[in-house]
C-alpha cells in the first residue's frame, strides 16, 4: 500500500529538518511538507531536505495547509495518508500503530495522548484537552479521549470523504464531526506526544486558542 506522510509547517525553520530526518530514519519516504506562508526560513529548509514541499502565499490556517497537502497526497495515488506536525511533538516511530488498524478495515484512526500515561504535559493543557473532548462528545456524539491531536491516519476512502472546510485550528473538531456524519470505521491509538519549550511558547492548545475554536465549532455547528 502506497503512504504518504502530509505535514503542515508554520515557522518551524528550526525543527522542520529533524522532523523529516526522523521519519526518513523510519524509511518514510513519500513526505510532502505544506509551508503555510511561514515568516521565517522554514520554506527555504523544507525544500533542502529533498522532499515534496508545497507553499502557500498567504497564510490560511493549519486546515487549509492539511487540505492541500490531502489533496496532493490523493493526487499521487496514497491509499494511505498520515497527518503529521512539523513542530517534533509526533514520533516516526509510531506512525506503524496509526496505520495498522487500516489493515484490518479501520478506515480513520487518531491519536490519543490520554490512553496511556507516556506524555507528560502541563496541567492548564490537560485541563483545556479534557474540556475540548466534552464538548466533541456534545457536539456530535462520538466518543473520544482526545481532542485537536494531528497524529493520525486516513485510508483513502476516509480523506475522499471527509470535506474539511475550517481553514484554521478547528478543522481537528471538523474532523470529529465528518468522522460522524460520513459513519467512517473509527479507532483511537495511544501515542505519545512530545512537548517541549519551544513547542509551548507558539500558544497552540492554550486557552485563548480553545476559545477560538470553540467559536469556530459553534458557528460551524450552526451552519
């Protein structure tokens, strides 16, 4: 089966080449990284790791850059589509758990922070995530452990399907809801997520950010 591993970059000019070194370590080779219109180097370092590196002109939101880079991964044939952060908080070598339910007639699966004990975060996040996931299970009845994690994995039917349209961060709860509407065979993976310094400093999974998703998700319910 064919694999191809999409990754949105925003800013990440000093984390985007270990990202993709660690999956080529992994013998991941079909990569194709998304630079959101980044204010920094990271389209000029994207491209000397020789892989496939898209660009946007403008800055449209992690959705949109995920979007673009389903749609060329489909483009190129992947029966296999992994979503994958260019910031080093997801691990190579756990992308073989994600996909292994896909085998096995899963058609989506996610991954969890919160089905094992393996990452470490700080409380006023945990607390945001566990809030997110009541809201998820209010909004569109699936049950999830975890909120708003991009680690995951689509067959091809699955990214075909699902229709994300929040160019921004609330396309990970888009994602929830077409799982629902679209009835995919559905599977969280215990995976572990890697937060660091730098990582907690660009704000993503903060409690402004929920609110804003939150607004999205409210809107986007609405419509």
């Amino acid at each position: 089966m064919k694999m191809w591993i999409v990754i949105a970059a925003y800013n990440e000019e000093k984390r985007i080449t270990k990202v993709v070194q660690d999956l080529k370590n992994h013998n991941y080779r079909n990569i194709v990284i998304v630079d959101d219109c980044s204010k920094d180097n990271t389209y000029q370092t994207a491209l000397k790791t020789k892989v496939n590196v898209l660009r946007h002109v403008i800055n449209l939101g992690q959705g949109a850059a995920l979007k673009t880079g389903i749609t060329y991964a489909l483009n190129q044939n992947a029966d296999i589509i992994v979503t994958f952060d260019g910031d080093g908080q997801h691990l190579a070598s756990e992308i073989y758990k994600l996909i292994a339910p896909l085998t096995k007639g899963y058609e989506i699966t996610t991954g969890s922070r919160f089905l094992d004990k393996r990452t470490k975060m700080p409380l006023a996040r945990k607390i945001v995530l566990k809030g997110s996931v009541l809201i998820l299970r209010m909004f569109y009845g699936l049950k999830v452990t975890d909120a708003h994690n991009g680690f995951r994995a689509l067959s091809k039917n699955a990214a075909q399907k699902i229709e994300i349209k929040c160019d921004r961060m609330a396309h990970a709860s888009e994602i929830i809801s077409e799982i629902k509407k679209k009835k995919l065979k559905f599977k969280e993976v215990p995976v572990k997520i890697i937060y660091n310094e730098e990582v907690l400093n660009k704000g993503h999974g903060g409690i402004i950010q929920a609110f804003k998703v939150f607004f999205s998700m409210v809107i986007h319910k609405l419509r």
